[in-house]
C-alpha cells in the first residue's frame, strides 16, 4: 500500500493495436472504499470520445476513449488529484463495450511524492473482465514475498508466493497483545523459519516491515533474521536484523551498523520498517525515516526466521503482527502514514496468466517512465579532482534542460564511479552530484545529450 495526494498512470498499451476504451478506474482504500469518487481527473491528451470524468461516475456503460495514436504516444498519461493523501490498496479497470482488444494489456501506476514520479505497481498483462465490466480486486502495491499476518492456524504464509513455514519451539496466536486482530506470540518462546530462492534480493531494493510488541530490550531483541543459514538464524554480522538493544536500535546488515536512534518500544506498538531503495539503506520507525546510509551489500540467501536471531538464545520476548517482506521492491522512500488495516500480500493489479498477446502487440518494452523512454542513453563518471582523479561514488540526478523537471537518478559505482541512464528518450539534459560526505562542493553539468543505446 502506498499513500500520496496525485496518481497516474502511464505506459498503458492496449491488447490489441488500435485504441482504448475505459468505463471505470477505480481506486480502493484499506478497508476496501473506493475513494475517486470526488478526484480531479486530468490526462496528457484529451480523450477522442466520451468525459475524464465518466472514469468516476460509477457507470460501467459510460465510456472514455482514446486513439491509438494518443495512448501509443510517448508521454500518454491519465492523472488524479485527490486533494490530499489517499492509501491506495488496489485500484481497478472497467472495461468499454468493444472488444477485448481494446482493453489494457499493460498499465504502470505511479504516484507523487516530493515532486517526483514513483513507480507504486506495473502489470503486463492485465486480466480482461469482459465489456462493461471490472477487472478482479487485488491489493495492497507490489505482492509481498513472504507474509506473516498472525491471522491463522497453523501459521502459514499470507503471500502470492505461499513459501511453507516450519515453527520451532512453542508460537501461539492470540488477540492480546495484537495490532489487527491477531497476532503471533513467541513470548522467547519459539520461532518460525521459511527458506525461498526470491528471498536472494542481492544488491537490488527490498522493503522489511512489521508491528512489534516486544515486553523487554535486556536481551537484545530482534524480530527477524536473513541469513545463507537454514532455519534462518546464523551467529554472525553477516547477516540481516533489525535490533532493539536497551532502547536504542541497531541493524545487522552484512555487519554491525550503530543507528544511534533511541526510540520508545516497551508494551506498545512499535512499526519497523527497513528499506532500501538505490543503494540507500533507511530505517523508519513509527512511519518516521530515523536513519540512512550508503549500503550496497549482495545478499544472497535464502533463508528467514522470524521471532528470533543469532541462536534460539534471542528468541523475540513479544508479539509481532504483520511481518511483511518484499523483495525487489522500496515501499517506503520519506516519511509515511502508518497501515490502518491489516496487509493483504496481494498485487494492486491483478494479471492475466492465460492472456498472450497477438502479433506486434506490447512488442515494445513498457517503461516505468512514459515521459522520458526510450532507446538512448547517457553515462559518465564520478571523480574527486586531483592527481590522478579518484573514482567516488556518489548519487546522481539527472534532469530535463529545458524544463528543470528531475528525470532520473542514481548512485554511481563505490569502485570505478561509473553512472549509466539506461533506456531514455532522445534529448538534452543537465546532471548534478553533491557530495553526501559534506567535504566538497557539488558539481552540475549541462548540454548532456543523451546516445543511442548500443
């Protein structure tokens, strides 16, 4: 689930070849609301028949339409504005009465936040309900890879992956303490391990979060542990954790790394997230970033415990409600508003698994961006001046030179300081990097024009 005041959707590639036809885009809360009702609906061309606003009237036999040439284009996209921050858990698309050919193949939802585009979800190949009809309801943004709700008996896992759980010792479920409904209790009792090879995220982005309720800090609790160990709990920093140590937190993430942060989480309710979104490695607390750093670090298991770390000697003494784990994904890039309802593990949008495309359809790759694909690119270094320069990794952000508008960014390489811009369209932009260590000034380089793709 995410929470943003605008939302769009871009990259949408109708089944067939020729145009589009929608009667309803509808967006669902957590408690499974629909909130669009009153949004303001703009698009980046106007529709070829039919009103914006006949995506939310709550008619399935009214219908927008676009041509083909408009939602092919480059930049084609259909924007809401709620008036203030919404949590979206699934969104759907109604079909027009044409043909199937005419419905979304593919779609990428993105919302706003601090003034840039972020991708929330992306489908390739979006169920087909039937004219004038909904698609199926899914939920709660990217599907989770491993999803412990503390919600049933025997303990199992809540996620599309379904990865068998295996408990050690004694875990009850129980409504007291609980943040929605139930939750697991260990009370240092026990635990619950699971092994998946997509649990292996490498250096790539990955979302960990979860409620815990923990009674003492005198024995280092840690909710969870990521290892190459199975049964998940390994006596080593090479390893991931989240620790909560006499009222201060700390992470294990292929070695020690000292937060600093002390934070209240005695009997009561405390959200943990980790995050890592672009080799930068967050922790928020109560929806709150307290912590961050530069961390590129490979793992490369494949095993979780849940409820313990280290040995059965640090077995969480508390509950824990909602653990959730997704990898390839950061949920989270700022300060967030905390879940209201409990996590499903479920997909915003629901897929098609028998639909193949017909010759020549979706032949062309579908970008997260819309605005700025395509098959150039731009690459470069990062040095510090002297003699010889040194290579430096920094983050850098690439913009439109006209316009000012951010386009991309990224972090260089920690070694050579290489930086690549994959898959742009073709033009002339601007590219920053600032020093995060505060040692030197930042350095901005204009009329980069973007080559063709090798």
């Amino acid at each position: 689930m995410s929470t943003a005041r605008h939302w769009r959707i871009v990259g949408c590639a109708p089944r067939g070849q020729g145009g589009l036809q929608l009667s309803q885009v509808q967006f669902y809360n957590l408690a499974s609301a629909r909130v669009e009702s009153s949004a303001t609906i703009t698009s980046s061309v106007p529709p070829s028949a039919g009103a914006l606003s006949n995506l939310n009237d709550d008619s399935l036999t009214t219908v927008v339409e676009f041509s083909a040439a408009a939602v092919l284009a480059s930049g084609f996209w259909i924007a809401w504005d709620f008036g203030a921050d919404v949590t979206i858990e699934a969104i759907r698309f109604a079909a027009g009465g044409g043909s199937a050919d005419t419905f979304l193949g593919a779609v990428t939802v993105q919302r706003l936040e601090a003034g840039v585009w972020v991708t929330t979800g992306a489908v390739r190949q979006l169920e087909y309900p039937g004219p004038n009809a909904a698609n199926p309801l899914g939920g709660s943004g990217t599907a989770a890879t491993f999803l412990l709700s503390g919600d049933s008996t025997p303990i199992t896992d809540s996620s599309p992956q379904q990865v068998p759980v295996t408990v050690s010792g004694t875990v009850n479920i129980a409504a007291s303490p609980s943040k929605f409904g139930q939750a697991l209790q260990f009370n240092a009792q026990g635990h619950v391990f699971a092994q998946n090879p997509a649990f292996a995220f490498g250096t790539g982005d990955f979302t960990v979060e979860y409620w815990q309720w923990a009674t003492s800090s005198s024995n280092d609790p840690a909710a969870f542990q990521l290892s190459d160990t199975v049964g998940g709990l390994k006596a080593s920093s090479d390893s991931i954790s989240v620790v909560w140590s006499v009222g201060r937190w700390y992470l294990y993430f292929g070695g020690l790394l000292n937060t600093g942060v002390n934070h209240p989480g005695a009997n009561t309710w405390v959200h943990v997230a980790l995050v890592r979104a672009s080799g930068q490695l967050s922790l928020f607390l109560d929806g709150v970033k307290v912590w961050t750093v530069v961390n590129t670090y490979n793992f490369t298991g494949q095993h979780l415990a849940v409820g313990a770390y280290y040995s059965t000697a640090y077995r969480f003494p508390g509950a824990i409600d909602d653990f959730v784990f997704t990898a390839g994904t950061a949920k989270y890039l700022n300060n967030f508003t905390l879940p209201t309802g409990p996590a499903t593990g479920r997909a915003l949008l629901v897929p098609d698994a028998s639909y193949s495309a017909p010759a020549g359809a979706l032949s062309a790759p579908i970008w997260a961006d819309a605005e700025d694909g395509g098959d150039h690119r731009v690459i470069g270094t990062t040095k510090n001046t002297g003699t010889p320069d040194t290579p430096v990794r920094r983050r850098v952000r690439l913009h439109d030179q006209k316009s000012g508008r951010l386009v991309r960014e990224t972090w260089s390489h920690a070694v050579t300081g290489e930086y690549a811009f994959p898959n742009l369209r073709a033009g002339t932009f601007y590219a920053t990097a600032f020093d995060h260590t505060g040692q030197y000034g930042g350095v901005i380089e204009t009329d980069v024009l973007s080559e063709p793709m090798p």
